[in-house]
C-alpha cells in the first residue's frame, strides 16, 4: 500500500506581510451597478458610486476631517433596512439611511 506525505505548512517569516489579493477587474468592460429598494412603499434607485460620495461627505462635513486622510472605505448594503454601514480606515466605523 503506497503512502502518501502531507507537505509541512509553510513557515511564516517574521515582520513579512501578505498583501491582501485585489478582486479582479474586467478589462475593456464598463459595468455600472444599481441598487434597489423599497421604503414606505416606495421604489428607490441609487448607483453604488453613489455611496463612496456620501462616505466622504460624512468624513469632510459632519466628522471635520480631511478627504486626505480618507484612505479606505468598506460599505456594506443592507436593503431589508434600507441602511447601508460603513468602515472607514479600517478604524472607523458608522452608517447612514439610504
């Protein structure tokens, strides 16, 4: 009966980070996403470039920071509550009304 070895893991080297690995993008492809929704019976149409914008205006105008110290925006869409969150420099955290 032939065995087989499992491969030892590989070690990790200390002070060396893994980059984060990027979604792919389509090359030569335009893509435009629409998100849509009910609220108090209503239909709601909003673009998701839309929503980095509103990030940034909270950022600027209701936190008084600078839009150069805006390095990372992560936002999560929950129609169900007509709400979308958001984490800015994986630090901050908050989330306003569609």
């Amino acid at each position: 009966m032939a065995t087989t070895k499992k491969a030892a893991p590989a070690e990790k080297k200390a002070g060396k980070k893994t980059a984060a690995k990027k979604p792919a993008k389509l090359k030569g492809v335009t893509s435009e996403v629409h998100i849509q929704y009910q609220h108090d019976g209503i239909g709601h149409d909003l673009t998701a470039d839309e929503l980095p914008l509103r990030v940034k205006e909270i950022w600027t105008k209701e936190m008084g920071n600078l839009v150069r110290d805006l390095k990372d925006i992560k936002i999560y869409v929950n129609a169900d509550e007509s709400m979308a969150y958001y984490v800015i420099n994986d630090d901050v955290e908050g989330k306003f009304a569609l």
